[in-house]
C-alpha cells in the first residue's frame, strides 16, 4: 500500500538530504511504527508518502514513493486526498472551518460525498473519539488535546485508504490516548486501513505496531523490522524496554503485562530495597506547602518577626471564565523556591488556563493570583518577564525571528543578559543546530528546545511549562530534565502541565490532578501516581506492588 523505492530528499539550500536510502514496504491493513531521535527525518518520510514533500515543502525528492498505486511525485496532495489522510505536529495549521462539527464535515465536502453519508459518518467520529459534547464548539476554544482529537477525526471521515499521523497522541492525556489508538487498531483490524505514525511516547505505540521503521541518525538508511527485533538496536526505546534491558530480559518484553509475567526475579532483588524518595532536589526554601514550620518550644526570648519571602506562586479561591466555560474554579496553590510541580488530568481540566493565568494571559473572575511577587495580569510584560517564563504548548508563539541566532541574540536583549547567553542555552539543549537555520525548518521538538532556551535567558524564578516534551525524544527529553533539576537546586519554582507520565516520575517533586477546573489530587509524586492507574508511570505497573517510579531509580539501587 505505501512502497519507497531508494528515496533521498534534499531541501533547497540544504548541503545534505535529509533522508536518503529510505526503501522499505508497508502491506495493506498494518500499522507501521516511524521511529528515531528529534531531527533525523521523520517527518519528511511522512510527509512524501502525502505528497507534501515535494510539492509543498520544495526541495529533490528522488526514487519512488507509491501510495495505493499513485506516484506521489506526480500526484499532487489534492490527487491524493481520497486515499491517503493525513494529521501534522501541528493540529492549528490543519483546520480550516471554526467549529468542531463543520471540520469534521469539510473533507468529505471537498471530495463531494452525498450529505446523508456525510451526516452519518460525522456522528460515528464524533462517537468514536469522544467527541459529541463538543461538535458545537468553536475550535479555538479547546484545549491543545481537543484540537489534536479533531483533527485526527477530520481526515478520518473521508475513509481513507492509507492515515498519515505525526506524533498523534502527544498532545493526549493517557485516557484520551488509550481511545486514539483503540480507533486506529479498529480501523487497521476491521477496515484493511494502512497506518503510518510518528511518536516518540513509544510507551503508548510500541505493542500495537505490526512493524517498525527506524531512522537511526541523520542521513542514515532506515532498519525495518518487528517491534521487539527494532527495540533490541534502537537508540530510543520506552522505560518497559530500558527495564527489560537492566533485568536481562529476551525477548525483551513491550507491554507492561509482558513485563510483569517476567519481572519476579527482578522484584525479588528490590525487595530489601527501597526507592529514593522523590525524584529530585527538594524545596531549598520553607517548609513546603501545607507542612507547619517547626516550634521552638523552649525560648525566654521573642526573637524579631521576619517577613517570610513571598512563594514564586500563590494562587487562592482562583475561579476563571473562558467564554461559556468555567474553566476553573477555587483553585489553590503555592509553588514554593526550588520545587516542581507537574499539573495533571485530562484535556481540557484547566492545566493551561492556570498558567495562563499565573503569567497574566487571563484575568481571574474570582480569587487573586501572585507570581514572583507581582499580581501578573497588572504587570507590564517587560517587568513580567524576569518573574515568571511561559514556554506555552505552540513555541511557534514565542519565535519571530528569521534564523536560530537572531532569536538568541533578542531574548540576550530583552533579559538583559550576557550575549551568548540563549545560544549557549540552546546548545545545551539542542546540540547541532546551526545559528542560520530558520526556526521554521526545525521539527516541533527543537523548536519547543529553541523557545524554552529564549524563556531561560531571563532566569525567571517561576518557570511555566505546557507540554514541554511534545515532539521530544527520550535523549532530548533527558537533557531537558537535568537541565530542569538544575534549575530546581539552584531555587528556580517550575510548574509544568503534562500528560507525560514518565516526565512526571522523573522530575516532579508535586503532582496535582485538576479534573473540571478543580483540583482533586495534591501531594508527593511518589504517592498521587503510584494510586492512580492512569498516571502510573511504567516502570510502576511493572513492579508493583513496590514502589519504583524509574528506571533510574532501579538501576541505582542494584548498584548500590
């Protein structure tokens, strides 16, 4: 159904393809796994099985790359849209109508399908992705999740022959995911559908793909093969896998059930010991939120009241309105120095509009808000800025600039920093980026890396993140987690809204689960995703009933 025949893509100016020698065959009726760090070309391969690459992107495309039978080199993307469907990283730049119902409706208009099938199957995607309750909905006022979910169910419509997903559940909470993929497994078991996805929470894909594509490295031939024989060589590989590495599992197992059944020996190693607690550098000041300081009981005398430092955010009885939505109500929060904090639950809980709120984008229709010392949404932003950073789900949003360097040198000016500063920031976080390359070119992991290296150029001390590992592989993602940690010890406050339960494990010192605008869940990290089967990170559901969070911390303690 999809056939690349010694495809190479080079872009106009590029010195070199940004794949080449990609040849392997995809039968109909399979799932197909495209896997491989940030950078390497993923998602130019999709991209040609669509007909985007060439015809949109520009470039040399050379070889063959067959969809159902049609050349996509001489079928541009409008001939192709009635067997192959596709959904970008980025869900905003796919929609075309304003509301949910009208999107869903608009492809199988252009393909014009009788208005009875048309109805029909609106309603059974509304159905199968959980949509119905917001068919009505201007599209702009959903969460990030919500947007990825229409978009997917927009080219599903159409009933295409072949689906082209890039990173189709990372903008999902682990529930909302579980569906997706569900309706994909239907579609590839029930209808002969060819699937073609790109993620990196291989987490969530890994056990359902019938066959994995690997690109290694930049230029580097791809490696086709069975999901666990593609795991054994890959450079990234999901906790599940790592931990079946460390026990010396073979095969190594890809679903957590595979684990468990073969993880007793390994339980039985752990058990006299016991996991670090928390995943982190603690709180470096106060007694942290909700723990009384320590009385001296035994003083003859009273020293002198000293005002307690204010927390880089304070949020009391916050409620806030969105158009029609309450989108929270009697939230409170204290972040405290040094502490990180992950917000949790599932699309469209109010993780956004909290930190929107805390950087002053919304203004609270009850409560107050305080971020580093300063009511936000009554704050000029050039004073806001050094107080608390927002690196928001779409880093689009914060870059203006033509190239790498340019973006480096206005976030050194408009922080007052050293030049050099943003760069050397980005080349921590991502190595090998040239300064002249235009923020446009990079994949949305690395324009997620270059937007939180400008937002870290000021050193806020509240740093705000929504969805930071979207578009990150694992390497990527372990960067950004000792550069976070770093932070953390050094008394930088970090809020982080994430449905990446791994990430969470890693970094978070607090987890706070928000489910209609309301916080149900506050404390440890160690404690809320233990109890929770949705936020229990993997390495968890393999060894439980021990509590082991990571890898890192299984692997710590067989060494010691």
């Amino acid at each position: 159904m999809i056939r690349f025949e010694d495809v190479s893509v080079t872009y106009d100016g590029a010195a070199e393809p940004a794949v080449r020698g990609v040849d392997f065959w995809i039968p109909e009726g399979e799932l197909a796994l495209l896997v491989g760090p940030s950078g390497v070309g993923k998602s130019t391969v999709l991209g040609a099985v669509s007909g985007l690459v060439p015809h949109f992107t520009g470039g040399t495309l050379r070889g063959r790359v067959t969809v159902a039978g049609r050349d996509t080199r001489t079928h541009k993307p409008r001939e192709l849209a009635d067997v192959a469907g596709t959904v970008g990283q980025d869900p905003l730049s796919h929609f075309v109508t304003d509301t949910v119902e009208d999107e869903l409706a608009y492809g199988m208009e252009s393909l014009g399908l009788p208005p009875d099938v048309m109805r029909r199957r609106v309603e059974e995607t509304l159905d199968l992705l959980g949509l119905a309750e917001l068919r009505d909905r201007p599209i702009t006022a959903l969460s990030g999740g919500q947007q990825q979910r229409v978009a997917i169910g927009s080219v599903l419509t159409p009933h295409p022959k072949v689906l082209v997903l890039d990173e189709p559940t990372s903008a999902l909470d682990p529930a909302a995911a579980e569906e997706v993929l569900a309706v994909l497994q239907r579609l590839v078991h029930d209808l002969g559908t060819t699937v073609l996805l790109a993620e990196h929470r291989l987490e969530r894909v890994v056990q359902y793909a019938d066959s994995v594509v690997l690109l290694p490295g930049p230029g580097a031939r791809p490696v086709l093969g069975t999901p666990a024989e593609i795991m054994a060589v890959s450079p990234v590989y999901p906790p599940v896998v790592d931990l079946g590495r460390l026990a010396g599992l073979s095969p190594l197992p890809l679903t957590v059930r595979d684990a468990r059944r073969r993880a007793g020996a390994l339980r039985d190693r752990l058990a006299g010991s016991a996991p670090v607690n928390g995943p982190g550098p603690r709180p470096v000041s106060g007694p942290g939120p909700g723990i009384p300081a320590p009385r001296r009981l035994l003083r003859r005398r009273t020293a002198p009241a000293v005002a307690a430092p204010e927390p880089p955010a304070a949020v009391t009885a916050l409620a806030v309105r969105r158009g029609r939505v309450q989108a929270l109500r009697h939230v409170d929060l204290t972040v405290t120095a040094g502490e990180t904090v992950a917000l949790m639950g599932r699309n469209g809980a109010g993780k956004s509009t909290l930190l929107a709120a805390l950087v002053g984008l919304v203004e609270p229709a009850h409560g107050s808000v305080r971020a580093g010392g300063a009511v936000p949404h009554r704050t000029a932003p050039r004073d806001l800025v050094r107080r608390v950073g927002l690196v928001p789900q779409e880093p689009r949003d914060l870059l203006y600039a033509d190239t790498v360097a340019a973006e480096c040198a206005a976030a050194d000016q408009d922080a007052d920093a050293a030049p050099g500063t943003c760069r050397a920031l980005v080349s921590e976080l991502l190595p090998g980026v040239a300064d002249d390359t235009h923020p446009r070119d990079l994949s949305e992991g690395q324009r997620l890396a270059l937007a939180l290296a400008v937002v870290l150029t000021a050193r806020p001390p509240l740093l705000l993140l929504d969805e930071p590992t979207r578009g990150l592989d694992y390497a990527a993602k372990a960067r950004l987690v000792a550069l976070l940690r770093e932070l953390a010890a050094e008394g930088h406050a970090i809020v982080l809204a994430t449905h990446d339960v791994e990430l969470a494990a890693e970094l978070a010192h607090r987890v706070v689960i928000l489910a209609e605008g309301e916080v149900v869940a506050d404390g440890p990290a160690a404690e809320v995703v233990v109890g929770s089967p949705s936020f229990a990170p993997q390495v968890t559901k393999v060894l439980a009933p021990q509590r082991w969070l990571t890898v890192a911390q299984v692997k710590e303690a067989l060494s010691s």
